[in-house]
C-alpha cells in the first residue's frame, strides 16, 4: 500500500464520517441501512 491510496482511505472515511453525521442529524434509520449494506 503506497502513501497515495493511504490518502484516498482517508478522505473516503473523512467523508463517509461526515456523510453519516449530517444523514443521523435528519434520519438515524439510513446509518442502520448503510451499515447493514456495508456487512452484505
């Protein structure tokens, strides 16, 4: 694993995080369903 896809994980997660922060503030239900989808 080189430093440029360390980097693109990171921003993946940064924005998934904020993602699902601001969706949970609107609708907690859809952090339930992406994390089932995540687990299929």
């Amino acid at each position: 694993m080189n430093s440029e896809d360390l980097g693109n994980l990171l921003l993946v997660n940064t924005v998934r995080e904020k993602a699902l922060k601001t969706k949970a503030i609107y609708h907690p239900n859809l952090i339930n369903n992406l994390s089932k989808e995540a687990y299929d």
